[in-house]
C-alpha cells in the first residue's frame, strides 16, 4: 500500500509539474491544435501536451517508485516510442502509414520483448476453448493496434477518451487479486492522468487548457491494451471476453464507423464527424453532457460484463450478449444519427444564431461549455 501511493503522488506531481513546464515551450515551438477543421470549436492554439505530461509521470514512477523487472522496460520503450512519434504527429502531421508502422512496432515490442501475449479466445462459441497457437503474436499485435486506434478515435471531445481510460484501467487494478508491477502501472497512468484531465475539462477555469493529443491517446491505447492482455492471460483474473465488455464504447464506436466509410467508398482513416461523440452532440448540443452520457453508457456496459464475471456465465454467453449489444448499438447510432441530420437540416446546420453573433461564433459558443450561452433574442 505504501508503494502504491508513493506511485499515486509521483506520477501525478510529476504530471501536473509537466504540464505547467511544457505548456509555453509548446507554444514556442508551435506544438499547438490549431482550429482548422469543421469539427474543432476551440478558437485559439491549444497545447496537445497531455500525452507527454502522463508519461513523464508514469515514467518516473515505473523507474523510481516500484523498479519494475527488466522484461517491462520493453513495454516503456514502446510506450515512449508511440509517445515521440505521436508528439510529432501533433506538430507535424504525420502519414497513417507511419503512425501505423510505429503502432506495430510498440506492439512487437511488448509482445516480443516483455512476452505480453493472447494465447487464449477462451470459449467464445461454446465449442471449446479457441487456442490461438503459432497465431498467437500475430493476433494478438492485431489486436493491440486495433485497440490503440480505438481509443484515438475516441478523442473527439474533453475528457472522452482518457476517462473511458481511467474506468477499464480502475476496474482491472480492482480485480487483480495481487498487485504487481501491471497495476501499479495502472495506478501509476490513472494518477498522471488526473492533471491533464482538470487541464483539459477546464474544471478550475478555461485558462490555460490542453488536449491529450495524439501523444496522449496512442499510450493511453497502449497501456489499456497492455493491462487486457495481462488480465486476460491464463493467469490472468478475466476472461478474453469479458475484457471486450470494458473497452465496449471504442469498440462498437470504430468498427461502426470503419465499417460506414468502407460503405461509403472512403478511407477506414479517414477523420469525420459521425463517431458516437458527435452524434450526440449535435443531439444536445452540449459536450460536457455528451461526455457524462457516454461515460454513464460505458459504466453501464462494464458492470454487464462484471455481472457475467462474478456470475460465473458461460463464455460463449457473454460473447452471443456483446454481439446483441453491438447490433442494438448500430441501430440506436443509426437511428440518433438520422435524428442529429434532420434537426441539423432544420436549424440550417447549427444551433439558432444569436443576434449580434456570426454562425460560427454561435456554434463556438454552444461547442464550449465554460462560455455563457447568449439565448436567441426575438423581435
């Protein structure tokens, strides 16, 4: 226990300290999200340094705390490797194909070189136990990736994907029945986590805000991924399946979208605005109740997983329930998307304008929830 909090205090000191010595180099060196596209709402450079402020902090912990066993340092070198590239990602815009060679590459890492893999589907079918053999690295990198952009897919909104984050991570280091150096990581990421997150929602004013950037939700992705597979293991403490339960809202979210662009004839890559994020949004109109929505969504799915856990279902149970469940979230999605459309097509793409306001300051104001909204004001 001691231990464990010296991690807790660590990584968040060493975070919250991060941020405060990043946020005006970044600004120097032009490291800023810029408001340059339809779906961003934020008016003025921010900084995507959370990615980087959680890892110094997860860093120092894991290397001063809790000297981890030299297998994990494979782990850390690809988690500092997605770091670096997805800070230059953030500057510079990288191609897909590098961020995704840098994805399997952290992945090989951790498969190859700390022996992180998926051995087992466990009986998902209920025709016996699905034994990965001589495929076992492959799909399990496979997996880690897919994972990984799942959670970079979620980081549409303040505080989405790094709380979705922070709940799986919770409820793994809950259910270990002893703590090693993968919860303590765990502890460790949650802990760094919490400065960028107050940055980032703005909780103690608007001032000074910061993005998770792209830095942030690739390790974000990465440790979750890494937390699954250890829990998941045959000494692990669930089952393969269970662990899809709690990364549930990424999942269903990407395999939805992918599957619409490939329908549509686009890129799988290619960034738009009909994640479930966004839908809900412009349901709403306001982020911050997008964000407990979808929060309250995501705790409800994973305690249906717990529930199938503690209750002792068989696998093949809690498999045929998630695939219900993701056809009774493609059709919600579908449904709330055509509903978003319609109301979108009546207000003439937005919310009504305010008088005195441009439409895109209207819509700045309604996106920001920290910004007092001027009601409409009628003759």
């Amino acid at each position: 226990m001691i231990i464990a909090a010296l991690c807790i205090i660590t990584a968040s000191v060493i975070s919250a300290w991060s941020l405060v010595l990043l946020y005006p180099l970044a600004k120097r060196i032009g490291l800023v999200d810029l408001p340059n596209d339809r779906r961003k709402f934020h008016t003025d450079g921010v900084p995507p340094i959370g990615g980087l402020s959680i890892f110094f902090g997860l860093a120092v912990a894991s290397l001063v705390v809790f000297p981890i066993q030299p297998v994990y340092l494979w782990g850390l070198a690809g988690a500092a490797l997605l770091v670096i590239v997805g800070a230059l990602d953030d500057r510079f815009s990288c191609r897909t194909s590098v961020r995704f060679a840098t994805e399997i590459t952290a992945a090989l890492l951790l498969t190859l070189g700390s022996g992180v893999t998926l051995t087992s589907l466990g009986d998902l079918f209920g025709f016996g136990t699905i034994s990965l053999g001589p495929f076992a690295v492959p799909l399990t990198v496979f997996a880690m990736v897919g994972i990984i952009n799942a959670v970079n897919m979620m980081d549409g909104i303040d505080g989405l994907a790094g709380s979705l984050v922070a709940i799986a991570l919770m409820v793994l280091v809950l259910l270990a029945p002893t703590f090693g150096p993968v919860q303590l990581m765990g502890l460790a990421t949650i802990a760094a986590l919490v400065p960028v997150l107050i940055r980032n929602l703005g909780l103690f004013g608007a001032s000074r805000k910061v993005f998770l950037g792209d830095s942030g939700s690739l390790l974000l992705g990465y440790i979750l991924v890494w937390s699954l597979v250890e829990a998941s293991e045959p000494r692990g403490t669930i089952a393969p399946v269970t662990a899809l339960w709690l990364v549930a809202i990424p999942l269903m979210d990407t395999l939805r979208v992918i599957g619409r662009r490939l329908l549509r004839g686009a890129s799988p890559f290619k960034a738009d605005d009909e994640h479930l994020h966004h839908i809900l949004t412009r349901l709403v109109q306001n982020p911050r109740q997008t964000l407990i929505v979808v929060l309250l969504l995501s705790i409800a799915l994973t305690g249906v997983g717990l529930f199938g856990h503690f209750s002792n279902l068989d696998e093949s149970v809690i498999f045929y329930a998630a695939l219900l469940t993701f056809v009774c979230y493609l059709a919600l999605t579908y449904l709330a998307g055509r509903l978003s459309r319609c109301l979108n097509q009546q207000s003439d793409t937005g919310p009504p304008t305010v008088r005195g306001d441009s439409k895109m300051e209207t819509m700045k104001r309604y996106a920001d929830p920290l910004t007092p909204v001027k009601r409409p004001s009628f003759p």
